[in-house]
C-alpha cells in the first residue's frame, strides 16, 4: 500500500510539475501579446505624436522664419516614417492591421508632402502662400484620413487587449487551481501516508512482540524436541547394535551348521556310491577319501546339494557383511566428532596412494587440482573421500581408460569440492535411490552393500554440509560435497 502511494504522490508530483511548466510557459505568451497590444498603441501614439511636432514646427516656421523651428521640424519629420515602418513591423500578426498600416502610410507621405511644400514656399519668401497652403491642409484628406486610421487602430488594438488580457487571467487562473489541486492531493497523501506508517509502525511492533514471545516458547521447544530426538537417536543406534549383535549369534550356528552338512554330504554321497557299487571306498595314500561315484542320476542330486549349500553360504556371508555394516553405523553414529586443520590434498593423495595398484589395473588417472584446506573431523574426511574415489573406481566405463578429478574452491565461508569421473554414469531417475541405505542402482555386476554414499551423505550433513549429484548414463559421474570451511563441532553434530 505505501508503495502505491509513493508511486501516486510521484505521479501527481510529475503532473503537477508538467502542467506548472506548461501553463506558466502559456501565461508568459499570453502576457506577451498583452504587452505586445500595449507596445502597437504606443507606438501608434508616438506616430501621431511626431506628426503634431512636425505640423506645429511647420506653423512656427511660417510665422516666423526662425531657423530653430526649422531644425524642430526636420528632426520631427525624420522620425516620423521610421516610427510608421516600425508600426507596421509590430502589427504584421494581424490582418486587419496590416491593412491599417498600409493605409496610414499612405497618408502620412501626403502629409509629410504638404508640410515639406509649404516649407519650401516660406524658404522662396513666399510666405503668405505658405500659410494658406498649410491652413488649406488641416481639413484636407490626409489629415482626415491620418485620424479616421489611427482611430481604427486604437480600436483594434483595444479589442485584442481585451481578448488577450481574458486569456492570460484565464491561464493564470487555471495554473492556480492546478497547483492548488495538486498541492492538496499531495498533503492529502503524505497525510495518507503518515497515517499508514504510523499504522504498520503500530503492527511492527506488536509483531515484534509477538515474535519474541513466539522465539521464547520456539526455544524451549526446539531444546525439548532436540533432546528428544537425540534421546530417540542414541536408542534406535542402542537398538541396532543390540539387534546386530544378537544377530549374529543365530548367524554363527548356521555358518557351523553349514560347514557341518558340507562334511556331511561327503559322507552322505560315498555311502551312496558304495550302496550303488557294492564296494567299499577306500581311502587314499593321503588318508583322504576320494570322490565317490555315483549314478547320473545321483550325481545331478549332488550337484544340486553342493549348490545349495553355495547359495547358503553366500546368502550367510551377505547378512554377514551388513550386519557388519550396521555395526560400522553404530559405531560411527556414537563417534564424536573433533575438528582439526586438515590439508586436503595431502589426505587425497594418501587415499590415492592406498588405491593406486587398482587404478594401474583398470589404466586409471586420478588427477588432483588445488584443494582448500577446511576445519573438520579428519576420520570422516578421510571416509567420505575414500567412498566417493573407491566408487569412481569401482564403477568404471568397460573398455574405457578411467580418468578421476579431484578439484575444489572457496565461496562465502564455505569448500566446494568435486569428484569428477569418466565413469558408466548414473540414471537421474536414481540421483536419490544411491543415497538411500542398502539401495543400488544400474548392474550389480560390483560387490556391495548399498551402504557407502548413505554413510556418505550422513557423514556430510553431521559435518554441517551437503552433497549432491549430477550425472547420467554413459557420460560419467559428478559428485559435489560443500562443506563449512571452519566447522566448530557445534552444528549438526551436536543435533545428530
């Protein structure tokens, strides 16, 4: 909302502003021709004026031949045309005008005439002439015509004023209501908005309030339900181990019970032969007895037996191994993590180096760029890049030279690093299955248990971290861990 109103005051401002400029710019033409009306009747007043001195220095002159009068009235009858051409200079935005002009022009150069003639006959001592002529030439055309023109023009020009003066109040009127309109729209929206800040300070406020009460009671919260998480936590990581560890006891009496029925079937099968031969089997010069033989049809049922006691075994060695492995969680789960300085590249080449006999088999390069070096827990450090270069290894493109890039940077407080590989790739429809525990994507043509990149990723995130993938099918792998620069133990670890 108060966004809205600044953007209205803003605009009304730029209205106001550009209806300002508009008619102050119109008031000032306006007041132009006003001034421009008053300038053509004075000048009309100058002409008529100039004409007066002239005729009066012309009666002085005839009266008494006084030089002076003389100079009076060439100076007078100088001025005179020059003040009509600048009238009809000033006039040239009217019509009418013009035509006035043109008219009055006409009859000044008659009388200009007159007087010049009436000069010349008291100069010729022809004065009595003289002064008839000019008495003759006050009632005559030019000087009836000089004044029925010039009355004209006043008139005209006395409309225009009038005309002119109504348009410039008019603009002048009308840029007052503009600015006073405007003037109050403007306080009415600051009062607007004062009125809406003070509101939204009102509201901030309690929301302020409410906010801390909220962080209060969110804190407690958050305290009981972390100790009970972590309570729930250290139970479920109890449970496991106990539950591993008592399943292993049954697990051990099936491996003995195995290895049993295999000596079993050794004796089971020879007793066979000897029932089907008639003969006795007799051991050989190193005491051990040697395969008994057996009917077609026989020996398919011992075949199947000594398959079966292979599917049992391996079948016991796999739930061997993950409970193996759910122990390693266990363990790991409860470790404490500590943090230290850690110089990466020192510790992925030492990972390279226990890994390098593998890499000359599978002709694999493992590159390494500059690393940062981080504040975190070396063992998990030294476990997530084992897992991730282990899996490069492991699951490299048939045929195919491997190539694994190590490379990392700096950015905002935090380490980036990237395992890059050549690899067989990974379906993006599995990015999430290969972090999920004991799930495998692709062919399983590898062993394992689908436990590395979900301890993997667990190890990230108590480290204060993430991790992601990007990768797809025949086109390699890129497995990216953030990771805090400085870890201080007091993050995830102590929420675990």
């Amino acid at each position: 909302m108060q966004i809205l109103l600044l953007a209205a005051g803003f605009a009304v401002l730029v209205a106001i502003s550009a209806s300002s400029v508009i008619l102050v710019n119109q008031a000032r033409r306006d007041s132009g021709w006003v001034l421009h009306t008053v300038e053509v009747e004075n000048q009309l007043s100058t002409v008529l004026l100039e004409i007066r001195r002239a005729e009066s220095a012309t009666r002085a002159y005839l009266l008494s031949a006084s030089p002076q009068f003389l100079r009076e009235y060439e100076t007078a009858a100088g001025t005179i045309l020059p003040a009509v051409d600048k009238l009809t200079g000033l006039t040239t935005d009217n019509p009418v005008q013009i035509k006035n002009a043109a008219k009055l022009r006409e009859a000044v150069d008659t009388r200009l005439a007159e007087f010049a003639r009436g000069m010349d006959r008291v100069k010729n001592n022809d004065v009595a002439s003289g002064i008839a002529l000019l008495r003759a030439g006050q009632s005559n055309e030019a000087v009836q015509a000089i004044g029925h023109i010039s009355r004209e023009m006043r008139a005209e020009e006395e409309r225009l004023f009038a005309q002119r003066t109504r348009t410039a109040d008019s603009t002048q009127q009308l840029a007052s209501i503009v600015t006073i309109t405007g003037s109050s729209l403007v306080i009415a929206l600051a009062a607007l908005s004062i009125f809406l800040v003070r509101r939204s300070s009102r509201a901030r406020d309690d929301a302020e309030a409410a906010l801390r009460d909220n962080n209060l009671n969110l804190e407690t919260t958050v305290e009981e339900r972390t100790a009970d998480l972590r309570e729930a936590n250290e139970e479920i990581q109890r449970f496991a181990y106990i539950v591993s560890h008592d399943l292993r006891s049954p697990l051990v009496n099936i491996m003995g019970f195995t290895s049993e029925l295999e000596e079993l079937r050794g004796d089971i099968f020879r007793r066979i032969a000897t029932l089907a031969n008639d003969a006795p089997v007799v051991p050989g010069v190193n005491g051990e007895l040697p395969e008994p033989l057996l009917p077609e049809q026989d020996k398919q049922l011992s075949t199947d037996f000594t398959e079966a006691l292979g599917f049992i075994k391996s079948s016991i060695g796999k739930m061997d191994r993950l409970i193996s492995a759910i122990l390693n969680l266990t363990r790991e789960g409860r470790r404490e993590f500590k943090p230290v300085k850690i110089d990466i590249r020192d510790l992925i080449e030492n990972i390279a180096s226990t890994v390098a006999h593998q890499a000359a088999e599978t002709e694999t390069t493992i590159r390494i760029e500059p690393l940062p070096n981080i504040v975190s827990d070396r063992l998990a450090m030294e476990q997530i890049f084992s897992n991730l270069i282990d899996n490069a290894l492991k699951y490299l493109k048939p045929g195919v030279p491997g190539d694994i890039l190590v490379r990392g940077r700096s950015k905002m407080g935090f380490a980036i690093f990237e395992i890059v590989d050549n690899g067989r790739g990974i379906d993006p429809k599995d990015h999430q299955r290969i972090f999920d525990l004991f799930r495998r994507a692709g062919t399983q043509d590898r062993p394992g248990q689908g436990i590395g990149l979900a301890h993997v990723r667990a190890l990230v995130r108590r480290l204060g971290g993430t991790m992601s993938v990007s990768s797809e099918l025949g086109h390699g792998s890129n497995f990216t861990v953030t990771l805090p620069a400085r870890w201080t133990g007091t993050n995830r670890d102590k929420q675990a």
